[in-house]
C-alpha cells in the first residue's frame, strides 16, 4: 500500500508498521494518538508499529475512487486533518507540505490518518519557515504554487504551503470522478471554498 510502511490485518485489529523509525514517523504517531483520531491504540517502545482495533481500513484514494464525498463527509475529514496537522506545527514544529489521497488511511469510513512521511518538513523555530531537504514530485500531491518555484534543494517555504494543498484535497474529494477530476480556478478560489464549508471547519484553515 504504502513503501514507508506495511498494513497489517489481525483479526478486528490493524497494525501500522513503518520499515524505519524516523522524527517524521515518531511525530506522525504521535500526531494520531495525542489527538485521539486512532483511539485505543497500543505502541512499541520504539514507535515502530501502532495497533489498533477497526472494522475497516483502506485508503481515501481507494473509498473515494468511484465516488464523491458528502458535504458533512468532507467537513469531518477536513476537521480531522486539521486537527492532527495543528498538532504536528504546535508540538512538533513540523508540517505537512502537501496531501495526497493515497497517503491517508481511511479508518471506519469515518476517520482519515495522514501518513506521508516523505511529505512532513521541519520547522525552523521561531519562524514559519519550512525546510525542505528531499526530492520530490508535484505531480504526487497537491502542490502549493511555491513548490514549482523551487529550483535548488534545500528550500524554504512558508508553513502554510499546508493549507493550500489540503484545500485542493477536501474539494478533490467533493468533485466529480471520485477526486480525479482535474481542479479548476473556481474549485481553487478562496471565496468558493468558504462558502462550501460550515464556517467552524475553515476558519483555522482558510485565512
């Protein structure tokens, strides 16, 4: 499913296991548990695998791959998302730098985990800076406008660069063709997706 990790299927239990244990995969994990988004979840001392009992767990790629997603769907993903990316910038001065659907477990057809390790930057302290160190592709994500911009590794961006992509990730999800449809200048507008969303849900997110 994933090659920064295997899922794994006991029973009525999951377990995530990540082939190495990284500051990205420890702050990805604890960005799920400290929330409470997996809930009753059991961890190995060295982070390495989180088991956690579901009656159903694929990817939102996969949920959403024949089909749209609701409004209050929509809301509670973005809800959720938010909540653990707040977590990862005030805990962990970490953000994400872009979503994409096939890096997101969907648990219970309810609950979304992010869990693109490739994807999460350092944040520089005392500032809104991003570092981004490794090769990437755009095509992969949802990328900010800043991201095509970079020519030369390591790069800095603006932590927000978050927001952007997981705009164009809840609208992906709410367009035709399962998310596949290719976004267009009025699904990206501002005012658009302010007035898609109840204004609880956006107004950490879109400024």
């Amino acid at each position: 499913m994933n090659k920064e990790f295997n899922l794994i299927k006991e029973g009525n239990k999951y377990i995530i296991e990540f082939k190495s244990v990284t500051d990205n995969s420890i702050a990805l994990i604890k960005s799920l548990t400290k929330t409470r988004i997996i809930q009753g979840a059991t961890l190995t001392r060295d982070f390495k695998t989180l088991k956690f009992q579901a009656h159903t767990v694929t990817t939102l790629e996969t949920f959403f791959s024949d089909k749209k997603a609701t409004i209050p769907q929509a809301a509670q993903i973005l809800e959720t998302l938010a909540t653990q990316l707040n977590y990862l910038l005030q805990y962990e001065s970490k953000t994400i730098i872009g979503y994409a659907a096939n890096q997101i477990l969907f648990i219970n057809e309810e609950t979304p985990a992010f869990l693109g390790l490739e994807l999460v930057a350092d944040v520089a302290e005392g500032t809104n800076l991003a570092t981004i160190s490794g090769l990437f592709n755009t095509k992969d994500f949802f990328a900010a406008p800043e991201l095509f911009k970079i020519k030369v590794l390591p790069a800095q961006v603006h932590f927000k660069v978050s927001y952007y992509s997981l705009a164009c990730l809840i609208i992906s999800l709410l367009i035709e063709n399962g998310g596949k449809e290719e976004l267009t200048l009025k699904h990206l507008d501002t005012h658009h997706i302010k007035n898609t969303f109840k204004k609880r849900y956006c107004q950490s997110i879109i400024k």
